[in-house]
C-alpha cells in the first residue's frame, strides 16, 4: 500500500490509538463523485494509524439522498457517517436529525470559507463538515472557440453562450457545443435550471411561498434551456448529470459544460478555458454554492469515533495527505472548503481554474432577496423542496426529451408543487 505522510495522521486532529479503536467500524454512505472516491483509498493510512474500520456505500447522487434521509429521518441507524449538503444540513440540525459537530483548536474552523460554513450551519453551530465546496462556471475548449473565431465571457449573455455552442457544435465529428445536466432530480437537472430560472428574473416561490412555475420568467427559461440542449446538445441528455457530463468531455466531446467548478479538478482535456455563469440581465443566482459535506446521524452509537473521522477528512492534513499521495498530488485535492488551500504556491500551479473558482464562490448569493424570498441558490432551503424539486425535475426532463411540451410540462410542475405546498399549510 501507497501510505500518505505519518503527519497528517496523528497528533494534530487527536485521533485515537490502534489499539482504543480497533473494535470499531464505521458504515460512511458517500456520493460517487471523484473526491469521495479517491477519499477511500487516503484513509487507507487512517484505517493502519488508527484501527478503525471504514466499510464505504458509494451511491449515485440520487439514490444517496433517498436512502440517507429515509435512514436518518427514521433513526434507522444504517450509517455512521453521512454524505448531505447545504440544503439538508441546517434543517436536519435544526431538526435534531444529526449531531452538532465541535472540533479541537487545531482545526481552525476559521481557515473555512464562510460562504461554505455558513451554509452547513444552524444558528451558528455547524451540523456537517464540508468535504469540498463547489459553486458553477462555465468550461470551455478554448481551442475550439478560437477556432470557431467566437469569445465566451464572465457572466456572458445567454444568446452569446447560445452562439458560442451552435457555431463549435460539430456532432459528425463527435464534438456537440453545449454538455448540461438533464437527468431528473433536485439536485441534478434542477440544479443547473433553477440557475437559468434565476437569471431570466424568475423563482420558485413568491413572497407567500407559493409557487410561480407558470410565470413568464419560468417559460422563457425552459424554453430557452430546451432549445439549447436539444439543438446543440449530446443526444440522451435527459439522462446526463455531473458524472455523465464529465466522462463526455474527458471524451472530447463537449465544447462548453456549465457546471460545478470542482470538476475543473477532473477535466483530462487539454486548452480549457473558465469563465463566470452567464445571465439573461438578472446577476443574482446564476450561480450555485453547495458542498458535499460530512455528518453524524443524531443517536449512532459510533458518534465519537465518526467525529474524529470527520475532523481528519476535512482538515488541512487532509488536504495536504491528498497532495502527498503519489496517486493523486496536489491537482486532486478537494477544494472550495478552504482559504489555506488557496495560498499553496504547488497547488496555485497546478491549479489554473483556482481563481475562477474563488471568484464564483464567493459572487454565490444564497440569501433571501425581494425576488428571492428563500435561502438559496441553486435551491430552497425549506423541508418541502426535496419533494418539490423532484416532481418539477421529471417535467422539465419529459420536456427536455420532447415527451411533454414545455407548457404541459410547467403546468404539472406548478399543479405539483401547488398540492405540496397547499398540504404542508404554507397557504
């Protein structure tokens, strides 16, 4: 086995000694995302520092979700160790769902980008860990854009983005000019679409909380959306999200992907190019925050020991165990978590999509505006959008595959989202 250094191990996060913890087990259900994948191979050194065992459920971002919050709302106790986000964790820490996370001094809680912290807290004690933290940008094959002799901008024009795919969309040469999320779920085409929504001027909720999917705003973002994938898209797009997008492009075969910015840490191409989301006149939430984050469901009899798994994966050691690992270095460190992360001169140098990633980080505004009247980017931060964002995700993907009109499809979307909202008593 490739071991990581010895520092980044011991003392500086207090884990326990071989011998306290070689009874334990612990059961960590991760999303099947690139970090979280190369995570179990670096804990291997965890696994010998420490004793304890680390027995992975790699799920796809879908499934995860249904199954940890079935298990954790129902105290099934089937993982020690969760993978949830920004939308859940402060409503589950409000709801006593998942344990209050404190950590030593060493931590340096402070190091965290506020944006990411603030995020995954409640009332200001954070409930989950970011493992890495994400917002979206575009990517882009500059080469095949200088060849199309056309120019892709920070927070660009819609029509221009649009441009810019139709005139590098070459499907007989297995090149299509725009890779965009369309499998159905909250978090995987209706993360990218409520960005567009947003940037039209449109929202999920008026300032009643009821919803507004037939608005204008809403019709001219679908539409716009549906024109773009389907015209200068891969086909099938209705099933691709984040890990699908990534393979196509580390194929060559997308010449512009809107997506989070830590697939930048993955992109095997060469010649690419970032840029900031683009808007149709409204800047505020063209772009996402979220985080991929570590929790501990309220009542696990393994709470301790998690804990302490979870100061070591999301520190700075871990970071730096990354970068010494000879599988990965200092290009696949998990990012978006960390200011310290920023300041390596080794991963500057590697890292040429940094910058453009702090930038979208840190330009993410997820609060509460007049347009807006939730928390939220990317989505609502509400008990009730999980079920929402799920029924609108199957529309707009029906939609997007040209078995619904986008009319049909946004009015089932709003009679949905209406009848949950009516019986959760908002109105």
């Amino acid at each position: 086995m490739k071991l990581i250094r010895k520092t980044a191990l011991t003392l500086a996060i207090g884990v326990a000694t071989a011998a306290s913890a070689s009874a334990t087990e612990l059961t960590i259900a991760i999303v099947n995302n690139g970090h979280m994948i190369n995570m179990q191979k670096v804990a291997e050194a965890y696994t010998e520092q420490t004793g304890t065992k680390l027995n992975w459920v790699s799920l796809e971002e879908g499934v995860l979700r249904e199954q940890v919050t079935s298990d954790t709302a129902t105290g099934g106790g089937e993982y020690d160790i969760i993978n949830i986000g920004m939308q859940e964790a402060p409503i589950w820490g409000a709801a006593g769902w998942i344990e209050p996370l404190e950590f030593g001094e060493a931590y340096d809680i402070d190091d965290m980008l506020p944006a990411i912290r603030n995020g995954l807290s409640h009332e200001g004690k954070l409930y989950a860990a970011p493992f890495y933290g994400e917002s979206s940008m575009v990517m882009y094959r500059k080469d095949l854009t200088d060849a199309a002799g056309v120019a892709i901008s920070d927070n660009d024009s819609w029509d221009n983005i649009k441009a810019a795919a139709a005139a590098i969309h070459k499907p007989d040469d297995g090149v299509y000019g725009a890779c965009l999320r369309g499998k159905p779920g909250w978090g995987d085409n209706m993360a990218f679409i409520t960005t567009v929504v947003n940037s039209f001027g449109g929202a999920w909720f008026d300032k009643d909380m009821k919803p507004t999917i037939d608005s204008a705003e809403w019709k001219n973002a679908i539409n716009f959306y549906v024109d773009l994938l389907g015209n200068y898209g891969p086909p099938g797009s209705e099933g691709n999200s984040f890990n699908e997008i990534l393979a196509l492009y580390n194929e060559g075969k997308c010449g512009m992907w809107i997506d989070a910015t830590i697939a930048a840490s993955f992109l095997e191409v060469d010649g690419v190019a970032y840029a900031q989301s683009p808007n149709a006149g409204n800047p505020v939430g063209v772009n996402w925050l979220w985080a991929w984050a570590m929790a501990v469901p309220a009542g696990s009899p393994n709470a301790e020991e998690s804990k302490k798994f979870i100061e070591w994966a999301t520190s700075k050691d871990y970071i730096k165990a990354v970068a010494d690992h000879a599988d990965f270095g200092w290009g696949k460190v998990p990012t978006g978590t960390r200011a310290s992360t920023y300041a390596y001169p080794e991963f500057q140098e590697v890292a040429g999509f940094a910058g453009a990633e702090m930038a979208a980080i840190e330009s993410a505004a997820p609060e509460a505006t007049d347009l807006k009247p939730y928390v939220g980017v990317q989505f609502a931060a509400i008990p009730e959008f999980p079920e929402v964002g799920s029924a609108v995700a199957q529309e707009m993907a029906a939609a997007l595959s040209g078995a619904k009109s986008v009319d049909d499809a946004l009015a089932a979307s709003q009679k949905a989202a209406d009848a949950i909202m009516r019986e959760a008593g908002y109105y």
